[in-house]
C-alpha cells in the first residue's frame, strides 16, 4: 500500500504520520469494496504486507494522481483534513493532505508512483 503526502504543507512528523494512517485506511476501505480478492491477499500477506509513504509537491499533483489511479481502475481514496487547526495551512477548512493507494501489486504501482520520493 502507498501513501502520498503533500510536502507543500510541512506537516510535523506526527501529522504527516496521522494523514498516510487515514489515507491507508481509506484506500484499504474502498478496495474491500472495489477489489476483495486484492484485500484479502493483502490481509494474508501474500504481497508482502509493505506500506510505503511518499511525497507530492502540492494539491494539484495528489489530484492528478487521483484521477490516474481511477482511470487505471485501482483502489485510491483522498484524504481531507477538517476542523484541525495547525497554522500556518491548516485553518480550520477541508485540505486535502494525503492519497491512498491499494493495496496493488507492485508491477501495478510503479507507473503511478515509481517518480515519487519517499518520506
């Protein structure tokens, strides 16, 4: 499973830890729906169980890779922060801070995100 984190917010460890938490967890949400036999090979660690945290520049790049995980037909689920407030990006108002994807196998994730860094 990846999760992919927006740098343009320097969020401190503890809040860019909270985001790819939820960002996991969402994205292991829809594939339950979306790709069950994909869950449960996850769930027994049949594809190694691993998750990787990455950045992004900035909202526009977590969207685009939005777009192409849907066109790509693979499990993804954005995550938005509300109500917290950590100056100077958090505000109180939605922000989209962090991108699940997965779980895939790898041959699958490399063309989404095989240019990102990690965390």
């Amino acid at each position: 499973m990846y999760a992919v984190v927006r740098r343009d917010l320097e969020m401190p460890p503890g809040k860019l830890s909270a985001q790819a938490g939820h960002a996991y967890t969402a994205s292991l949400f829809e594939c339950l729906d979306a790709r069950p036999a994909d869950a449960l090979r996850y769930r027994r660690g049949e594809n190694a169980g691993s998750k990787v945290t990455l950045y992004c520049r900035d909202e526009s790049e977590i969207v685009m890779l939005a777009e192409k995980c849907a066109l790509a037909g693979v499990p993804h689920a954005l995550f938005t922060d509300v109500g917290h407030v950590l100056p100077p990006h958090f505000d109180g108002n939605p922000v989209i801070t962090a991108l699940g994807i997965g779980p895939l196998p790898r041959r699958e994730a490399k063309p989404l995100v095989g240019r990102l860094k990690c965390v």
